[in-house]
C-alpha cells in the first residue's frame, strides 16, 4: 500500500512477500534493459541515467523491475494493452 506523505503519494519497493520467482525474472529483465540501453544509449528512461548516476546498476534495476511490475499490474487491473510512454 502506498503511503502518503505531505499531500503527496510515495510508492514502496518491490515486496518480498510476493512471488519470488516472478520477483527474480523482473530484475533479470530489467538487467537486460540496462544493458541494451547502455549498447544503444540511454535515450528512452532519462530518469533511469540519472538513478545510475547515484547508484549502482543493480539498484537502478530494482527500480525499473518495480516501475515494470507496476505497468503490468495496472494493465492486467485494468484489462488494457500496453502503451508506451512518448519520447521527450
């Protein structure tokens, strides 16, 4: 459950109550997403440069495996197709 703070709602980690292996293909998939963007360069996740700029590699890739496992759920919740975000 998200919590909220300051007027503003701030989403949690990635929860270890889950799946673990749904939890452990995620982060393997966002491993490979950081890899390919380092291949090609990083111009579709901004923000994700800017986290790896802080942290290390495995950390940014929790993060997108979390903002990854957020889409699915908000598409399977809503019963959409996955619609990629526009280029800025």
């Amino acid at each position: 459950m998200p919590s909220v703070t300051g007027g503003k709602e701030k989403l949690g980690s990635i929860s270890k109550a889950g799946n673990r292996y749904l939890r452990q293909l995620l982060v393997v998939g966002a491993l490979a997403v950081i890899r390919r963007a380092k291949q090609l360069g990083y111009t579709r996740y901004p923000w994700l440069v800017k986290l790896m700029e802080r942290r290390s590699v495995k950390i940014a890739a929790v993060a997108l495996a979390n903002k990854m496992a957020r889409i699915a759920w908000a598409m399977m919740a809503r019963g959409e197709p996955y619609r990629a975000a526009l280029p800025i």
